[in-house]
C-alpha cells in the first residue's frame, strides 16, 4: 500500500500495542456513541445553522467506527504486534507517521469510507 496512505488496521493496531487494548476500546467507542448521540441531540434541538454542527458530530463518529472494528479485532497484543510486523524498527517515524495521519479523523466520513474501501479490497 502507498506509504502516505493511511492504514486504518495498523493504526488501530499500534494503539492497542502501546495503550491497551480496553483504552482504546474504550475511546473508539466513545469517539463513536458520544458524537453520533451529542449529533442527534444538536439536529433534533437545534436549528439551520445547528444542523451543520450535528450532522458534522454524527460524521465524525463514524470515522471511529472502522477503527474500533479493528481494535476489537486486535485486542490481543500479540495479534496487533504481528499487524505491525517490521514498522516498529524504527518508532519514532512510525509513531510520527500514524500521528499525523490520524488528524484525518477530523474530515468527515472519510476514514468511513476509507475503512470500507480497505474492507472490499481485503476480502476481494
């Protein structure tokens, strides 16, 4: 895969690796109900200029869902090290690298739609 790419599975992985797995867990799924649920709140309370705010809140928590999707499935640490395999050589340009690519979590759906287009291409 492209080096500038984001991999949702190895970030979610590098996580789990470095903060635990019920830590990250735990923030993914906030990432996800807390947003989609503060979102639903600001569209059915509030009015024109609040719909951009909740639809933006709602879109943002289903960037974290692929990543939580993922940090179920690497609870194990050993299985999230073998996700990583030979990145971890150097840290420094790893934990830099996934760093900034994380901060696309704030562009709404796209790590959604990213997750479902490395899901098809996984399976396929």
């Amino acid at each position: 895969m492209n080096d500038r790419m984001i991999e949702l599975r190895k970030l979610a992985a590098l996580e789990v690796l470095f903060l635990g797995p019920k830590l990250v867990i735990a923030e993914y799924a906030c990432g996800v109900f807390l947003s989609v649920g503060l979102g639903a709140l600001v569209l059915a309370r509030g009015h024109s200029l609040w719909t951009i705010l909740g639809t933006y809140l709602i879109c943002i928590g289903f960037n974290y869902l692929p990543l939580l999707i993922h940090a179920i499935v690497l609870r194990d640490k050993q299985d999230a090290q073998n996700e990583i395999g030979g990145e971890l050589a150097d840290k420094r340009k790893t934990f830099s690298k996934y760093r900034s690519q994380s901060l696309l979590l704030l562009v709404p759906l796209f790590v959604a739609v990213l997750g479902i287009l490395q899901w098809k291409r996984a399976t396929s």
